[in-house]
C-alpha cells in the first residue's frame, strides 16, 4: 500500500483522488485542506437563496475525453450560445468580446479604426502584451478595450510589463462571425442545483478527507510534512497550491492577484440580455466584470444575483502570466524529487490552466504512475 498525500481540496486536489480511486484503488491516500469545504473557488455557495460560485466557473474545454469524464460524472448542461459584451464608457455603448469586426462601423471613431487595422504590422516581433495587442487591433481598439481593463485585472502600472499573450484574449484578438464567445470549445455548466459540489463529494469518496487544517511545516525533500503536532510521511505527493509555499519561499515568493466579490440583488427575474452571461468593464471602473448567475445555474426566483468583481490582494486567484515569474515557478518544480508533483492552476503556477486541465493533469498524473 503507498501512502500518498495530495495538498489543496481545489478541483485539481478533488481529480486527482478521483484518478487515484481509479487507477490506483490500494494505495492509502490523505486529502488535506485548510478551508471547511471542498472545491474552492468552485464551492457552491448561496445569497438570498440564490447559488453562485466565486467568478464565472462554467466548464470550458476542448478536450472530448474531459467532458465526457465530467459529463458522465456530473451531468454538463452546454451553453454554446454564451457570448460576453463589454462596457465602452467613452462610447457610452455596449459591444462584443472578443472584439468583433461587425461592432466596428457602430463606434463613433469607426474610420480612424478602419484605417488603422489597413496598416498593421502583425503580431512576429511583439515584445510585450502592450505591442501585441496594438500589432493586433491597433491603438484605437487597444485604448478601448484592453489598455485600462488589462492594467486593473492585473493591478499593474504598464501592459509593457507582460511578456506572454499567447493566454489573452478568448481564443482570437479580432473576432469575425458567431457573437458566441466560445464556438470552438465546449462551454457548459452542471445540471445539479448544488454546481460541482456533488463533483467534489463522489471524487473524494475513498480519500481520507482532513478539512480546516493547514500544514504547518513541509519537509519535501523527505516526502513528509508536520501537522497536528506531528510529523506525517508519505510517498507520493501531489501539491495543488503555489509550489513556492511547500519550499518556504527559498526562490521568492511567487505572486498572485486576487479578487473581492460583491454580491448584490436585483428585483427583476433578468438583468442581462439573453445570451450574456457576464459583462466585462473596460474603463476607470474599478471592477473588471460583472457575472449573472442564474445565467448558468438556472436557478429558479423572481430576482436575480449579480457578482461584482474587483481585483486586489484578498486570495492566491490568479498566476501572473510573466515570464520571470514562470521561469521561478519551474525553478520550483525542478526542485520537487521524484513522486512529488504539482499540478492544477497555483501548483503548475500557470494563469491559462483551468477546470478542464486541471483534470487532464489528473489523469495523465495517475496514468503514468
């Protein structure tokens, strides 16, 4: 029997003991997590009765094999028709995102954008976020769309500052056709009224599951950590959280940017139009977005719930998409001995990684062991 240790009860913690239960059903393994539930950001949670998650956690992938393992789990129902709309305060206008060539002769700047898009210089030398995005769409789209709401969703000073765009935007910079936002992935939500959560239960069914507990001291090199006055000793380790944590910082602290949710109410069974599901802002505002649950819960009330989101320090949400950072990232993961492994969103430190690779890393992870 090997006793294996997975850090973090996130979707990636909750997959990976779901893999383990499958492909290796005798080994002894020991979920441990520090909130009082599973599931993270994904954790269902309810205001004024209404059930929302923290953000927008639709099931987005590419991966057939993925659905149909999450599917067959927990039924996905696909909502191919999810488009997103931006605010263009400047324009006092709504429009699409990603930006869509058939918004364009609506704004009132539209020949100055025409001419601009006549004369780019193409994306091959970028060397920033900032340069590709202008080689992209040029200025006049930039300065609309992505300059401010870039700068405040990552609480940086000057788009020069990323060195990687390969994850931004929704697949495509300048979108033509379909307003769906993902009409080359699947996109879909559960079916259940509770979101992932009957997910996380049936995935840890046959883990030995440790909640509001939170490893005080890890000794990686010796596969073991200390808790509860003790220390514990494995011989597999599967981290979820940021790898700079189960090193104790020895190559800095990796950085993350947070978010504070606001939830509030409105008297009306709608606020968005149909197909919207959340609407991005792309001004001085200092939210990024704006998410209407019941758009994916279908949750059933005379009102509806809105999420308000603002970036800033509160939790370890997102990775920075910098080089720098990745390169101490995967010095990191250099540093992890044989059978420990980091995997999911904070654990491979990679922003681009979600619910749908977080699975694949799961199931590739119990595979190859």
């Amino acid at each position: 029997m090997v006793k294996v240790l997975i850090i973090g009860g996130g979707f990636a913690g909750c997959a990976a003991a779901h893999q383990f239960s499958l492909k290796r059903p005798n080994d002894d393994v020991t979920l441990i997590e520090q909130n009082s539930f599973l599931g993270a950001g994904n954790k269902t949670r309810y205001y004024g009765g209404h059930p929302y998650t923290f953000g927008p956690r639709h099931f987005l992938t590419q991966d057939e094999e993925v659905f149909h393992y999450l599917d067959k789990l927990l039924p996905i129902r696909r909502c191919p028709e999810h488009e997103f709309i931006t605010y263009i305060e400047k324009d006092s206008n709504f429009y699409n995102f990603p930006i869509n060539k058939d918004d364009i002769p609506k704004m009132p700047d539209s020949e100055i954008i025409e001419n601009e898009l006549k004369y780019l210089k193409g994306v091959k030398k970028a060397c920033d976020f900032e340069e590709y995005w202008i080689a992209s769409v040029g200025d006049t789209l930039y300065g609309k769309f992505v300059e401010n709401y870039n700068k405040k969703m990552w609480r940086i000073k000057s788009n020069k500052e990323f060195d990687t765009f390969k994850w931004s935007p929704k697949g495509v910079a300048l979108k033509e056709g379909p307003r769906a936002a993902w009409d080359i992935a699947i996109s879909g939500y559960p079916y259940d009224a509770r979101g992932y959560d009957p997910y996380f239960e049936l995935a840890t069914a046959n883990t030995n599951v440790i909640l509001n507990k939170k490893i005080e001291v890890f000794d990686i090199e010796n596969y073991r950590v200390f808790f509860n006055g003790e220390w514990h000793k494995y011989e597999i380790i599967i981290n979820t959280i940021s790898p700079s944590d189960i090193f104790d910082n020895v190559y800095g602290e990796l950085p993350f940017v947070g978010r504070d949710l606001y939830k509030f109410v409105l008297p009306s069974e709608f606020a968005f139009p149909e197909n919207v599901y959340f609407i991005y802002f792309a001004g001085n505002e200092p939210f990024t977005r704006l998410v209407e649950y019941k758009r994916f819960t279908h949750h059933k009330s005379p009102h509806t719930l809105i999420g308000m989101e603002i970036p800033s320090a509160n939790g370890k949400h997102y990775p920075l998409p910098m080089k720098k950072w990745q390169a101490v990232a995967d010095k990191y993961h250099r540093k992890h001995p044989r059978n420990v492994f980091s995997i999911g969103r904070a654990g491979s430190y990679r922003y681009e990684v979600d619910i749908d690779d977080t699975i694949r890393q799961a199931m590739d992870l119990a595979k190859n062991l």
